[in-house]
C-alpha cells in the first residue's frame, strides 16, 4: 500500500472504502474465496489489543448503552472469557508480557527503584525488551509467518528496542503513549513510524485536537489493517496480525463520523470507533473466504483508567477501582475469541484466562513448541477454545517486584493492599473513585502476608466482603492457595529490572528518517538518573 503521511477525513474514508470494494472484487473475480492453500495447521493470528479498555465497556459484557454491536456479534459467534486477566495492571508490562509469555518480574519489564511499584516505557526511559527475550512474532517465523503490528508498541523507543528488531515485519505505529503536544524543546512530540523510519509526529503530521477530540489515527490503523489482511491473503501467506490501537488511552479521541455518537460521551465515541473497526476487520476475513483460517483475539492491556474521570475513562463493571490497581477492576479484561468453525460458536469459558496465555496458545495453533530454555508462564488454552474444557490454574497480580495477590479458583488472596499514596490521593488522583473498602483500599502498602484477606469472587466480584478468618471457609482456601504460592515463589527467577533508569537525553530527539523530513531534534547532554516512580 503506498502510505501517506497525512490522510484527511475524506481521503481516509475513501481509502478504507476502496479496500473494501477490492476484497469483495478480488473474492469474486481473483478466486480469493476459494479454501486458502496455505498450511491449515497454521491459521493465521490476530490479537486486537486496546488501551485502558474496562471490562465493563462492551455490550456483552453488560454495558447498558449497547453500543457494541460488532463485538457483541463476536461474542455471539465465538467465544466470550469473563474471567480473562492482564500480567500488570499498566500498558507497557501488560504488553510485554502478551509478546514474551512470561510475567513482567521475569521479562524485565519492572523496576527495583522502590518497593510495589508499577513503571512503563515513558520518553525518558532508558530501557526496553531485552534482546534476551524471545517475542511471540519471532517464533512464528519458523513457519513462514509474516508479521505486523499497527499501533502502540510501548517496549522501548530506542531504536534497538523497537518492533522490527523483535521478530515483526511491519510496523505502522508510534512507540510510545499519545501524550502531548509538546513544545519540541523541553520534550518532543512522540514520532509516528512505518517500519524503520518515522514519517511524522503526533499533534503535528498526525493531529489530535485534544479540544474537541477529533483525530483520525484508529481510520489510518484499520485502513492499514485492511490493507495488510488483503495483501496477505492475495499471497496466501500465514500472518500474524498485532492491532494495538489507543483511541481509549487519555487524552481519548475519535474520527469526526462518530464524535457525539455516544451515550457515553467523547470515550464512547472512540469505543464506538474501534467496534467499528473490529466488524470492518472480521468481514474482509469473510470476504477475503479466510475467516476459518484466521484466529482472531480481543481484550485489553488493563483496566480502564478511573483516575483519568468520567469523560476519558470507561467503566470497570462491578469490580473495585481500575488502573495502576490489582484489585479486580484493573487486571480483570474484556476478552473475546473468534475463528469460525473451530471454536463453538455462542460459548462462554468460566476459564481463568491471561494475555500471557496468548503467546503459548497463538504457537500450539501455528504448530510450534513455546521456548525451552526459559519459565514461560503462559498456558496453552487451545483444548479450552476447541473443546471447551477446564483447565485448573492460579492467576498472580503483580505490582512492580511484589507479588500483591493471587486467584484460586472462585477464592483471591490479598498478600499486599494499597490504591495510591496519601500524597496523591489528596491531590485529587483516586485510583478508586467512589469505591473506598475500609482496610482494602488502603493509601499505604499494607502487608497481610502472614493473614492474607480473601474473597470469594463468585459472591463479591468487588471484594467488598472479606471472608472472615474465623471460618472453615477461609482455612479451607488459605489451604489451598499458600502451596501454590510457595512454589511459584520457589521458582522464581526475577529477570534484569529495564525500567530503572531515565535520562531526558534519549528522548525522541532524532528518530530514523527525521533527516528526510527535517525534524530532527537537538538532544540535551546525557545525565541519567533513577526514575522515579510514585505509585
């Protein structure tokens, strides 16, 4: 596809537009809707991923404005996960942990500078995905699979950290948060990449009216999207397909056709923008005669961002508080699979699912072994997604380097509590807004390792209840749930801390291909030092 660096809202439009006229032709006419003659043992892989997207905003999982017909409609015709959770509670760990199989405290991506502490990929982060580890598009490849990620990559701006040194082909997308504008002095304006070499910057080729919140970023990352499922297809090649838009990451935004759509407000309209997108995707893989060859996931990097307020955040459903949290509200996500005649349509698995899973499940699909040498902690749940079947496994809720909690079954033991510090949340920055639980929520890590609080989340999905200690049923699940952390504490083996050290030097100065457009930056004189991580 020849790419623009600028698509106004007509030209996206009649782009989007044109890609699909040329499916359907191309189906008709080329012979594309014919069975597809690659490997039927290696279907391709899509893994939607959004941002800051709550359990509650989707209409199949209970959101009452029922704006989300095309997922639903997934839903309807796969398989729906409510009880499906993300490795970290913020975007850059949850992501690592998705491409790596592997929790955040073992890929690196934490930080040791203080105790519970959740830390990202920021401008000033001097780190990123270690070349050490094997990302999920890298084993792919040994089958011949082509690989693309269009959107946030969020594991490190460096240009040794970014997506085409780490197994994908392409890359339509920016590095980092849609944070901005900035002044290009103190701070670049984050840079937009299409493959190795930026073709603009946000707020500036890429605008985002953060006033009325117009932008066009989700309609260029379907069209590309569109346009990458067409040509592979056209090849009959294997692909793997990483859509990580961001329209529901603050400041949130939407195209001008569904801004004041919602009944839910401006998030809403990007919300109503990417189930757009979603529906648009699906059927080019039923025109394109694939959607039986094509695995297709959706969920979220973590719970929506409560302390964003009601106008940039969505909603969590009944669980407590959202974001930067473990409490359910900011690792429990909306998740959705869909392939068509191999998973039974109408199907809802009670099975405790993780986006680390999506590394060991997305290989077994394609044929291929997850990686020896190394704790891989994701589990394999195609026998779930093909026969609907259980399987029995903890979920670990972890904070930076700490270990806060863990899931048994119907039964979650807190081992460490805290939303946010005194200092912010007197600040007016509540992790927890409306949902205070005296001795839970706490503004102070507070350790229950030696009397964990537990709940029962079949009865209490917003662990407001702790089950009294006194009781049979709380030594019963004590019981249970202290072995099993006993032994992942045993075997852990905690990966090199990447997000330790800032330096406003390695900023987005002078990405590759700024010569070319002539906006390269001057970089300030490097002096590192330890980030600092508040909560």
């Amino acid at each position: 596809m020849s790419y623009h660096v600028t698509l106004p809202r007509l030209q996206c439009a009649m782009d989007v537009y044109l890609i699909q006229t040329s499916i359907l032709f191309c189906s008709l006419i080329c012979g594309l809707g014919a069975p597809n003659t690659a490997d039927k043992s290696s279907p391709n892989i899509v893994i939607m991923l959004m941002d800051d997207m709550g359990w509650g905003d989707l209409g199949s999982f209970g959101q009452p404005s029922k704006e989300t017909p095309n997922l639903d409609s997934m839903a309807a015709q796969g398989m729906l996960f409510p009880n499906f959770y993300t490795a970290n509670p913020l975007c850059s760990p949850s992501r690592a942990s998705l491409l790596t199989g592997r929790l955040p405290v073992r890929n690196g991506f934490y930080t040791t500078n203080a105790h519970a502490r959740n830390a990202y990929t920021p401008q000033e982060i001097v780190g990123g995905i270690s070349k050490d580890e094997i990302l999920l598009p890298q084993v792919l490849k040994k089958k011949g699979y082509v690989n693309k990620i269009i959107g946030k990559w969020h594991l490190g701006h460096r240009t040794h950290h970014l997506p085409l040194e780490h197994g994908f082909d392409e890359w339509l997308g920016a590095p980092n948060c849609h944070f901005g504008p900035y002044n290009n002095s103190d701070r670049p304006n984050i840079p937009v990449y299409n493959n190795s070499q930026m073709v603009g910057r946000y707020y500036e080729e890429f605008e985002i009216d953060k006033k009325t919140g117009e932008s066009n970023l989700t309609q260029i990352y379907l069209k590309e999207g569109l346009d990458f499922i067409f040509h592979q297809a056209k090849a009959r090649r294997p692909f793997f397909l990483y859509w990580a838009a961001d329209a529901t990451h603050a400041p949130v935004y939407a195209s001008k056709r569904f801004l004041g759509k919602s009944q839910r407000g401006r998030y809403g309209d990007a919300v109503m923008e990417l189930d757009d997108s979603v529906g648009q995707i699906l059927n080019s893989l039923r025109d394109l005669g694939i959607d039986k060859d094509t695995f297709v996931f959706f969920t979220s990097d973590n719970g929506a961002a409560l302390m964003s307020g009601p106008k940039q955040s969505g909603s969590n459903g009944p669980f407590l508080c959202g974001k930067e949290t473990t409490f359910e509200g900011g690792m429990r996500e909306p998740a959705i699979a869909w392939w068509p005649g191999h998973i039974p349509a109408g199907t809802v698995s009670q099975q405790l699912g993780s986006v680390m899973d999506l590394f060991s499940t997305s290989l077994s699909l394609a044929g291929l072994n997850v990686p020896e040498d190394r704790a891989i902690d994701g589990l394999d749940l195609s026998p779930v997604l093909l026969n609907n079947t259980h399987v029995n496994r903890p979920i670990f809720y972890y904070r930076g380097n700490e270990m806060m909690a863990v899931r048994l079954g119907p039964y979650k033991a807190h081992y460490w509590t805290w939303s946010n510090s005194w200092e912010e949340f007197n600040q007016g920055i509540d992790f927890c807004p409306g949902q205070e639980v005296a001795g839970v929520t706490t503004h102070t890590q507070q350790e229950h390792t030696m009397q964990p609080i537990i709940f029962h989340l079949g009865r209490d999905p917003g662990e407001k209840y702790p089950i009294s200690v006194l009781t049979k049923e709380y030594q019963d699940a004590l019981s249970r749930i202290t072995p099993v952390v006993v032994k992942h504490k045993n075997g852990l083996v905690p990966g090199l801390p990447q997000l330790n050290m800032c330096d406003l030097a390695v900023m987005n100065w002078a990405p590759p291909g700024c010569e070319k457009l002539g906006k390269c930056l001057k970089a300030p004189k490097s002096q590192p030092w330890k980030c600092d991580w508040p909560h």
